[in-house]
C-alpha cells in the first residue's frame, strides 16, 4: 500500500480562508463498476448518461466527466450523449487496469494525453487516476505530457488502496507545476461521495457537511444512479453496498447539492476551479 511520500512534492498549499466556496460534481465514465463485470452497459445504453445530464440542466449544475480514453474509439451512445452536449470532459486514464496501474502510471498518463489529442485535435487539461491512486513521480508524469490540473487525490484513507490523510484538504501545486484538486473530505478525513452519501446515508452526513472545506469536488459514477443487470456479477460485499439506497441516487444527489448551495457554494467544472487557482496570488 502507498504510504504518502507524495507529501514532499507539495510546494504549495491553497490558504483555505483565501479561497471561495465553489462546489463541482463530476462523473467518471468507465467500464461498469470500473471494469469488475467487463460489462460496458451503462454506455452502450444512451439513457443513463441523458438520464443524468438532464437531471444537471433542470438543477442548474454544470457537470464534468472524467472519460477512459480507450473507451472513446468504441463509438459508444452514452459517451455520444456527453460530447453532444458539450458536458467538460477530461482523461480518466487509458485503460482503468487497476490490476496493473501501479506499475504503469506514468505510461497511462501518457497514452491517455496521446488519444485525446487524436480525438479531440487539443490536449486534455486535466487528469484523473483509477481508484485515486496517486504515486510519487506521477505529478511529473502529468506536467511532462502537457497537462495542468490532476483530479485525483482522495486526501483519506482507503484501505489496501491508499493513505492520504497527510495530504491536504485544499487545493495544492506540486513540485512538477500541476495543481491537485482534491476530492471532498470532511475535516474528520471521511471521503464523501455520491457512492458514500448511499451507502452511510442522509443522516451521517447530515451535520458533516459544514466540515467541509471551501472547494468540493463531489464524485459520483453511473452506476450510483443506475444498476446495471452485471451487477450481479460483483462479489457478495461491494453488490450488498451497492444494494443500499439503490433506487435513491437522484434523491440523495438533489439533497447533497441543495445542502451544498443552501451553504452558499456555487457550482461550476473543474477547468473554471484550476483557472482561478492559476490567477491566484
Ligand atoms: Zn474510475
């Protein structure tokens, strides 16, 4: 497991007082389960990812997606659904191989940056790892291929995944030039997703919210809104988590943004959050 010896490429850490309130919710678009079924269910039918992007029209919430590159030359109608309306996209690696991640960071960095430019004729601004797993000399993996913003740090705990509770809750730059855009934690270090909003429910996080800090990135995935038949595929354990608040996804995300503007965040993508942290003095 990656202990953090990340923490020496911290140069920089955002003053949490210094910065605005600003929320952002974004999607990653992946296999099913992030490739546990080998299913592509949930993009091969157009209706969860319109689903989605209509429920952020009507609630007024810009959203950004975080899309698996290799999955872009597949031609797929719930990638289509997110181009054709324009949702802010960004790489979420190359090939989503958790089993093989570790030991080719830097090379997924790479190759995903290389099919973005094919695909979209500019570079990708910014990156986001498999199951936000974040390695020393990944930082300069990402400046070295063009990048400006990484999206990945669950600055938490996750067990046999990764320790990164000595990270910071704010935004922060890297040795390297990249900034990291954290995802939201609570000053308790509890990692608060659409998948965990499900699985502890409206009431744990109820008075947490307040903890949070200034800039929160809410991460969320298909699959929380919609179950796909594959699910039946995943072991016991993440098919009985999966299974709690199953048919809430919407309600609990309505509750979580609303919650988050009553507390006076403003919602908008991940580029805006890195343009302003660039103009910052
Ligand atoms: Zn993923």
């Amino acid at each position: 497991m990656m202990k953090s010896s990340l923490l020496s490429e911290v140069v920089h850490v955002m003053n949490p007082r210094a910065l605005p309130k600003l929320a952002a919710l974004t999607c990653d678009i992946e296999p099913d389960f992030g490739g546990r079924t080998g299913t592509l269910e949930l993009l091969e039918d157009p209706t969860p990812a319109a689903g989605l992007l209509q429920w952020c029209k009507t609630q007024d919430i810009p959203l950004t997606g975080f899309v698996v590159t290799e999955l872009l030359a597949k031609n797929l109608p719930g990638i289509r659904s997110f181009r054709e309306q324009g949702t802010e996209l960004h790489p979420h690696a190359h090939t989503h191989d958790t089993r093989r991640y570790r030991t080719r960071s830097a090379e997924e960095i790479g190759r995903a940056q290389e099919t973005w430019a094919k695909v979209f004729g500019t570079p990708a601004l910014g990156y986001r790892a498999p199951q936000g797993v974040v390695l020393p000399g990944d930082p300069e993996a990402l400046a070295a291929h063009g990048y400006q913003f990484d999206a990945s740090v669950f600055p938490t705990q996750r067990f046999g995944v990764f320790d990164y509770r000595s990270l910071p809750l704010t935004p922060w730059l890297w040795e390297s030039g990249i900034w990291e855009i954290p995802f939201a934690a609570t000053t308790k270090r509890s990692r608060l997703t659409l998948s965990t909003l499900k699985l502890y429910g409206q009431h744990f996080w109820e008075g947490k919210i307040a903890t949070l800090p200034p800039i929160v990135v809410i991460d969320m995935h298909l699959h929380d809104i919609v179950l796909p038949a594959s699910t039946r595929k995943l072991p016991l354990l993440p098919r009985l988590a999966y299974a709690r608040n199953r048919a809430n996804g919407y309600v609990l995300l309505a509750w979580l943004t609303e919650e988050l503007k009553r507390q006076g965040y403003q919602f908008t993508t991940m580029e805006r959050i890195a343009a302003m942290l660039r103009e910052m003095p």
